[in-house]
C-alpha cells in the first residue's frame, strides 16, 4: 500500500490539493479574489470557478481519511473483524483531540477580547459553552443547522463532527460484521443514500453540504477503495487510463457548475473520482515523478500538515481580515495578501505538526 519507511506521497498530494483548494475558498470567499489582478489576466469567471468549490476539497478529505483509516487497520489488525476498538479510539484521539484542543484554547481567549470576529453572533443565542461542547461531542453541524453560520472561526469543524461519528460507528461496525463481505454492504448502502439525502436538501446549504448522512459517503467511498486497492492492482496502460478517467472526472465535476447547484450528484462524482485515485496509490512510478517535480513536493508538504492547516489557517484569515478589510485593498495588493496568508499559514502549521501535534501523538501512542 506504501512506500517502506516513508509517507505517502500519493496520498499527501491529493491531501494537498483538497486544502489548497479550501484555503482558496476561504481566502476568496473573504477577498474576492476575482477582483484582483488574477480576475483581469485570466477573468473573473475562471478564477471564480477556481476557487467558489472549495467545499469539494472537504469531500476528498473524506475520502482520503476513509482509506487510511480502512488501510491502515488492515495492515494493524489484518482484518477488519479482529480490530481492537478500544485501541482504534485511543490512536484516533492521539491523532485528533490534542492539536483541536489547542486550537479551542486560542479560540476562546480570543473571544474574550473585543475582536467581534471570534464572537458568536448575538443573533444565533449560541453561548461559547454550547459551542465548544458542540465541537468536543461531534454534534457542531447539527449546531450549524439550528443556528446557522454563528461564528466565523468555529463553524469550518462542521467535518471534524462528520468524520468522528463515522469513526465512533467504524471499529463497533467491523467487530459485529466480522467479514468484509458483510461490512462492504453497509458501506455502499451508505452510498447510495448520501445523494438520495442530499436531494431532498437542496434548498439547505447547510444541511445537504455539512450533514451527517449528506457526507458519510465520501468517508464510505474512500473505505471501499481500501479494500479494493489491497486486492486488486492495476498497473500499465489500464492503470494509467483509469488514473486519467479519475483526474477528469474530478476536473468536470470540480469546475461544472456551483457546488449548490449540482449538490446531489456531485458531491458522488467528486467521491468517486478520488477512491479511483486512490485505488493506485500501490504504484511506485508515481511517487518518483512527486518526488522530483518541485510543484508537487511543495504540494505533497501541504498534504503532510493538512489537518494542522486545516484548524489553524482561518485563526490567520479572521486576523488578517481584522487588519486589513476587502475594500482597502488593491488588484495587486490583494494577491500578496493572499501570498502572506499562504506563507503564514504553513509557517504556523508546520511549527505546531513538528513541535506539538507529531510529538504528543507519538508519546500518546506509545503509552497507549
């Protein structure tokens, strides 16, 4: 499934490109970006289409994360139907809740300033204590569905609540199925219902983007290619042709239309098209062209602090957008402020991965 002694790249690339691609979303949504210098050399239109489905991003994270976690249980356990579920919650905290805890401290002595961007709303009637239980109990969309978009920092966990309560379900699920041909069924009925739920959300941003049964098909998905790519390797000319199918149905289903507007299928195809990418991750070729293209080391990087990025990045954006509003800035100005955000926010990540988050998991895990 990997390269012996070292990560991998394959998978850290695609992490890379699912937060690039929210970072993008989330900078824009706060800038707009196609007001820039970018929006006059390449039009508006293509970098609104560029960076308006950033919400896909998310949903290859959840298929990324259902392969390595399915992967990776295997390759502990050697079958799923011999997991030990206390073991499996204890790795998954080590990983999860050490580097979220940080980030809840930051963000509560932050509310307590006079910084209104890291208040709630007044409006939504949602206290701090609420919120932050929310977040710890993995019930922070189901929050966001009653309240709305309260608070601009706290509300982007919505996925933390999602992949959790998969994973709560996970281990319990394969030690009461046992074989994979029984827990596989439930996985793909899982599947199915994903867009048959989110078609009768249409109208609900949030409920058919950040619900519970709106997104555990991604996670599914990304489960079922693990099984898949442990059995099955297809390599040479079908192997290459599967990977460009993958590639574009992720780019047409990416750059179709608003996300919204194709949320019921499109959520599935941008699913699917990332469990075939996945399937090949078994393929040495392609870790040699990532590791000697500078693009993609840079974008593999990303991959690598992806969920230190992914908790931390929106501290640096409400900040920025503190200091500096949209409207004082330039067509070019607002480029390099979107420069400054990326080094920022990589800086601040890779220095909680190296000095926080990747220690305290390893002695966590080994006390476990």
């Amino acid at each position: 499934m990997s390269i012996p002694g070292s990560r991998n790249q394959y998978v850290d690339f695609l992490r890379g490109v699912s937060i690039i691609l929210v970072l993008l979303l989330h900078f824009a949504l706060a800038y707009h970006l196609s007001d820039s210098i970018l929006g006059t050399l390449f039009s508006k239109k293509v970098i609104s289409s560029i960076t308006r489905n950033g919400n896909y991003g998310v949903t290859m994270f959840f298929v990324i994360s259902g392969f390595l976690i399915t992967s990776k249980s295997v390759e502990r356990y050697k079958q799923l139907g011999s997991m030990n579920v206390l073991q499996f919650y204890l790795m998954r905290f080590a990983r999860i809740v050490p580097t979220l805890l940080l980030l809840l401290f930051i963000l509560v002595i932050l509310s307590l300033t006079s910084l209104t961007i890291f208040h709630n709303s007044s409006s939504s009637n949602v206290s701090m204590f609420t919120t932050i239980l929310s977040v710890l109990t993995f019930w922070h969309n189901v929050l966001m569905e009653k309240a709305g978009y309260f608070n601009y920092c706290i509300n982007i966990l919505w996925s933390l609540s999602v992949e959790e309560v998969f994973y709560f379900a996970f281990p319990i699920l394969c030690i009461i199925f046992k074989k994979e041909r029984f827990i596989l069924p439930v996985w793909i009925a899982l599947i199915i219902l994903g867009p048959i739920y989110r078609s009768f959300h249409t109208d609900d941003e949030i409920i058919a983007l950040y619900g519970y049964w709106s997104c555990f098909d991604a996670i599914a998905l990304g489960c079922c290619a693990a099984l898949i790519a442990k059995k099955y390797s297809i390599t040479g000319n079908w192997g290459k042709l599967l990977s460009w199918f993958a590639v574009a149905l992720v780019t047409v289903t990416y750059f179709y239309s608003g996300i919204m507007n194709n949320v019921v299928y499109g959520v599935s195809l941008m699913a699917i098209g990332t469990a075939v990418l996945l399937i090949q991750t078994h393929n040495k070729e392609r870790f040699k062209i990532l590791s000697t293209n500078i693009i993609t080391r840079i974008v593999c990087w990303f991959g690598k602090c992806s969920y230190e990025l992914y908790l931390f990045h929106i501290i640096i954006l409400a900040l920025m957008k503190t200091i500096v509003s949209r409207e004082q800035l330039g067509s070019y100005t607002k480029v390099l402020w979107l420069l400054t955000f990326l080094i920022i926010s990589s800086l601040l990540a890779e220095v909680i991965s190296r000095y926080y988050s990747e220690p305290l998991n390893k002695k966590l895990r080994q006390l476990y």
